[in-house]
C-alpha cells in the first residue's frame, strides 16, 4: 500500500528492472482469499504496467491468472464443437455469472491493467496470446458491473486498434460482446460501447462486420 501511494516515485528503469523478481508472488495474491490483499495487488500490478516500457515478460504469467479470476475461457461453450455443430450466434446480450473474482472494485482495477497492457505493448508481442485476450475483453465487456463494462470496452477498443485487420476472424465475436454495453440502464455505458463498436467493425475489414450488423438488426 505503500509502495502504490508514495508521492516520490522510483524512476521507470527501477519497476522495469523489478518486475521480473516480484511479479510471480505479486500474481499469486489475485487468488487470495480476503478481499483487500486482492485488491492491493491488483493496484500493485496495475502500478507495475504503468511504468514498465517493457511488459512482454509478464504477459505469459498474468494472462492465465486473468483467465481464471475472470472465468475468460469458452465463454459460450463452443469453442471445443466442430465447425458444423456449433450453434447459431445468440444475439441476445449476454452476462457473466458465477465470477471467480467477486470484488467489483477489484475486477475494475484488473480491466484498468488490461488496458494499460493491450494499449502499450506491441501486437507482435501478444499475437501469440490473442485467443486469451480476446476472451479477456470480452469477458470484461459482458460483466455485470457498469464501471468493468467501460474500462472494458476501452481495454477491446484498443486491443482492436492494436490488431487492427489482424483480428479479421474476431471481430464478430468481439461485436457481439459489446450487446451487454447496449442494454445497459446507464447512458454512459451505452455510449462507452457504441464507441468501442466503431474499432472492432474496423478489425473486420468491412466485410466480416456485416455479421455484427446482421446480429444488431432489430436489436433491443
């Protein structure tokens, strides 16, 4: 704690020389049982990608811990089905349930380091662990808190930047993710997608984002 809030910070160099010595028992206290020690790390982390220039040495440790505190994995329960057995796309908006990570407060930091990594690091980098973020976003945009819904729209606005034409076979899946945004009671969320909306069409080249618009058609 206070490390997080010193006024006097250690230059940038220092956290990047850190990281690597701290950063596997920093990731473990995401699973901690009492709530502040969760929220602390996740701060710290947060802390630690915002100085680092460097961050491609953390991704491998921190993304399966993301994964599982945030149940990012085969969201709709298909992605083990041959091709010709999966159903159609719902076009409902869909939202987690049964989150590993119950604080609200603490999924709103980790959204933050999700942003702070996908907006920093280049795509060369995370291309090797694209299906997990992209999972991650959607995870994120598809939560029942307002607040984790913004910061993860912004997180899948740059991640869609960063990818750009790269994340072609994405873009529906992402698309339809953000359906959660566009129902929700609050404007400002609502608006936090329509805008996020606009990158992710852009991964689609223009011509797989007509399935998001096939989805959107008649949408309430």
């Amino acid at each position: 704690k206070i490390f997080v809030l010193a006024k006097n910070k250690a230059p940038n160099r220092i956290y990047q020389e850190l990281l690597p010595e701290v950063q596997k028992p920093i990731f473990k206290r995401l699973a901690d049982k009492l709530e502040k020690s969760r929220e602390l790390a996740a701060l710290l982390i947060k802390e630690f990608c915002m100085r680092c220039d460097d961050l491609t040495l953390s991704i491998p440790y921190l993304l399966p811990i993301l994964v599982e505190r945030l149940r990012a994995e085969d969201l709709e329960g298909v992605d083990y089905l041959p091709e010709n057995e999966k159903p159609c796309a719902n076009q409902k908006a869909q939202v987690m349930a049964n989150l590993a990570e119950t604080s609200e407060s603490v999924r709103v930091v980790l959204a933050e380091v999700v942003t702070v990594m996908v907006s920093s690091t280049m795509f060369e980098c995370m291309r090797p662990y694209v299906d997990q973020f992209v999972n991650i976003c959607k995870a994120l945009c598809m939560d029942p808190f307002g607040d984790v819904v913004i910061e993860g729209t912004k997180a899948i606005s740059e991640f869609s930047k960063a990818g750009g034409e790269q994340l072609v076979h994405f873009c529906e899946p992402m698309g339809r993710s953000l359906f959660t945004s566009f129902v929700h009671k609050h404007a400002k969320v609502r608006m936090a997608g329509l805008r996020a909306l606009f990158d992710v069409l852009g991964t689609g080249c223009w011509k797989n984002s007509v399935y998001v618009f096939e989805h959107m058609m008649g949408f309430r």
